[in-house]
C-alpha cells in the first residue's frame, strides 16, 4: 500500500472516462444580522489553484464522500466566514452544473445549476459553533 | 528447455537494452521545469491551501486518511512538527517547504546534485501532494511517477552540472535501459487503459464529450460560441483521441509508427493544453513521452543527418 502511494500509482487512468462528468458547484449566501444577504463562491488566485478548487468540488460531489462532504464544506465555510466575520450564518448550496449538449446550446439552451445539497453554518464572531444540515 | 532459454534471453534483452543517458537527461530537465511552473502556478495560494488551520481546507483531514492506509506515506504534518520543535510557525515552515521545492526543481533543471535533488524534490512533492490530496487531480500523480523513476534511475546523465563540473558518473549506466523501459511500459498501461475506458464512453464516439470538456468551467476558456462553430469535428477529435490512446501500446514501439504516434499523442497533449488551461498536465506528458519514446527520436534524426552531411562529431569521452 505504501508503495503504490509513493510511486504515485494509486489511482487510476481514467482521465475523463468513460465519460466526461458534469462539474459541481458551491455557493455560499451570508447571512449578516441585519437581514443583508450576500453570495459568495470559494475564491483563490490563479487558473491553477482555481482547477484544485474545482476538482476538490467534483470529488465531494461523489457518492464516496458522502460521509466526508459536509465537514469539507464547513471547513470551506470557515475560509469564507474568516473574510466576512460578521456573517451570522452561511448557507452553503452544493448543485452540480448541467451543461447543455452542442445541439441544446445552438437552440439556446445554456448550462444551469441542479440542488443536490444544502447546509446552514452559525457562526460567532469568534469561530464556528455548529452546524445544521 | 532451448525455448525457454530463448524466451529468458528475450525478455532479459527486452528489460535491459543498450541506452544512452539522452532520455534521462530529457526527463531530468522537464520534471526540473515542471516543479518549478507547479510552484509558481499556486505560488500566492500556498499557505492558503496547505496550512493545517486557517486555510482554505484543513491539510490535517487529508493527512489522517493518508495516516490510516499507511503511516509511511510522506505528507507535510511531518515537517511542520519538525520544524514546530525549533519554533517556527506552520506558515514559515510551508514557505521554507516552498522555496526548497523551488531549489531542488532548479537543481534538478540544472542537473547540480542531481540524486539527492532528485530525491528531495520526490519527497517534498508528494508531501504535499498528499497533504493536499483533496485537491490534487492526474497531473499531481503523473509528476509523482516521473519523479520516482527520475529518483532511481541511473543519475547523473552527461548533460548535467554533475557530469560536467563535478565530473560525477553513474556507477549503474547499465541499468539505463531498464529504467526507461519501465517509464515506456507505465505509459502504454497508463494510455491503453485510459484509451480503452474512453472507448467504453458513448460520449467520445459521438463528439459530445469533446464538446463537454471545452464548456466545463473551469476549463471552458474557449467561448462556446466560437467552439460550436468547429461541432462537426467533435465526433472525429473523440475517435482520434479514442484510437490515439488504444493503440498507443501497439504502435509506439514499431519504427515506422512511432514518429506519428508519438507527434500525435504530443499534439494530443498541447490541444489539451491550449484549450483547457491545463498548461502543467500538457507538459508532464509531453516530457514523460519526449523522455520514453521521443529521446531515441532525436537522436536517431540527428544521426541519420550527421550521415547525410558528412558532420559528425565524435564523442571520444562519451564513447
């Protein structure tokens, strides 16, 4: 096991195979105590760090991270609510993204954004205190 | 009993043929180049994406997943504590990890130390790719592989600082070879398969995964409006891409075939690069294919062309 890890042959080869997938999205609404609400989406400052973002979306958007996907999007919270402090509650809205085939989009039809999940982050102004799924 | 004597004396010839250092030096350089583009490309998100608190996500949650499959697995968590014991803060000690990094990239570009520049810059990356497994995608696990085999691979190569000031030589030039065959054979499991679970794909067949790729943010650097006028080619790119990847393992190894695999799977790989954004993955398989199967490449026209113009120089140290 230690071996595959560090010959960096753990995971498989299927780069966008069989087929490519749609791609997930977080949006995060913030919730300030005098009924202001704002929307956000997790920021960093390169294309390259912008596609980590986006694959780490993708993977918690998966069934096998089911167990782990609301403590990765508290923490993403966190890095949200530590920009603006003097939210009192962040919602964060998971959906992934439908994109429209070559033919829907000559038609018109552009990509749009499918719920999956929702969660409700309370915050103190000095760190998270909990969190309501 | 003959036969078998054969067959052991073909596979022997197959795992340990005669090579020269040309494609470890055309690895050493590319795998040098690609870790210092990769630390620059997250130069300003570092911190905020390794650090264990106050980052983007915990580094700690990746760390002990890794943890539990093997404590062996490197990872960052290690030289923070390391660094913690003579007081330095997580921040200062991820800059440190990145300037080192940085440094054993250029040494490894450079060909200045070139084992234990090879061996650092294999540690430090894998330290943080794991640390950062959450956000690590192909490319991460590609350059882990070229480093690995970079790392045990017969260093240092003639190009190389080593060779050249340090006069430094490999004791084990005989296993050159053997290492690049095993580089080749990784590749052609790593296309084969990849090309094979394409094929399993509708998608690839009809173009529309084609079309997918271009369009999915944050990849969707082209303007659709723009790519939809090229839709037609869609269904041909998927089946090129399909066949391109499938029969790698066939025809990479023959003479006359692998000059145009090897530019096609090259074109491949800058088209994705151009129009994905995918600039650090493009070039991981440019060099990992340019060290398997495009050194001999060079070479072979280099000397088919010093025959043709009478200007061949040789080299009586390499020789």
């Amino acid at each position: 096991m230690t071996y595959v890890h560090l010959a960096g042959i753990e995971s498989g080869y299927g780069f966008f195979a069989p087929n490519v997938p749609g791609t997930c999205k977080l949006v995060f609404e913030l919730h300030y105590p005098d009924g202001r609400t704002e929307t956000r989406v997790p920021a960093v400052s390169s294309h390259a760090s912008g596609l980590r973002v986006a694959t780490l979306l993708d993977k918690i958007g998966r069934p096998q991270y089911d167990s782990l996907r609301e403590v990765i999007i508290k923490m993403l919270a966190s890095a949200v609510w530590r920009e603006h402090s003097d939210a009192k509650m962040i919602r964060a809205v998971f959906g992934v993204v439908t994109l429209p085939t070559a033919e829907e989009f000559e038609h018109g039809v552009r990509e749009s954004s499918e719920f999956l999940y929702s969660y409700d982050f309370a915050f103190q102004p000095d760190e998270p205190k909990q969190a309501n799924p | 009993m003959r036969r078998s004597e054969f067959w052991k004396q073909r596979l022997i010839g197959f795992l340990f043929p005669p090579e020269s250092d040309n494609w470890l030096a055309l690895l050493r350089f590319g795998l040098g180049l690609q870790v210092v583009l990769y630390c620059l490309s997250i130069r300003k998100d570092w911190t905020y994406l390794l650090a264990g608190n106050g980052g983007l996500i915990s580094r700690n949650l990746s760390e002990r997943i890794f943890a539990l499959e093997s404590p062996l697995i490197p990872r960052l968590g290690w030289i923070v504590t390391l660094g913690g014991h003579f007081g330095l803060s997580e921040e200062s000690i991820l800059s440190v990890v990145w300037y080192c990094l940085v440094t054993a990239g250029c040494f490894l570009f450079l060909g200045l130390f070139s084992r234990a520049a090879a061996i650092a810059t294999w540690f430090l990356h894998l330290a943080v790719l794991k640390s950062a497994d959450l956000l690590s995608y192909g490319m991460d696990n590609l350059t882990t592989i070229g480093l690995f085999y970079l790392m045990l691979s017969p260093l240092p190569d003639r190009c190389s600082l080593d060779w050249q000031w340090r006069k430094s030589r490999s004791k084990h030039k005989d296993l050159l070879g053997f290492w690049r065959r095993v580089l080749q054979v990784h590749l052609c499991i790593i296309y084969f398969f990849g090309g094979l679970t394409k094929c399993l794909g509708n998608g690839w067949w009809d173009g529309s995964n084609i079309w997918r790729a271009l369009i999915r943010p944050p990849s969707n650097i082209i303007d659709p409006e723009i790519l939809i006028r090229w839709k037609d080619l869609f269904p041909i790119a998927g089946v090129f891409i399909c066949l391109l990847e499938t029969g790698y393992p066939f025809f990479i190894w023959g003479k006359r075939t692998r000059t145009i695999w090897f530019t096609c799977i090259c074109a491949m790989h800058l088209a994705i690069g151009l129009t994905l954004g995918m600039y650090l993955f493009a070039f991981i398989m440019i060099v990992l294919n340019a060290a398997a199967f495009g050194a001999g490449l060079v070479s072979r026209s280099r000397t088919e062309s010093q025959r043709k113009h009478g200007t061949g120089i040789i080299d009586r140290r390499a020789a």
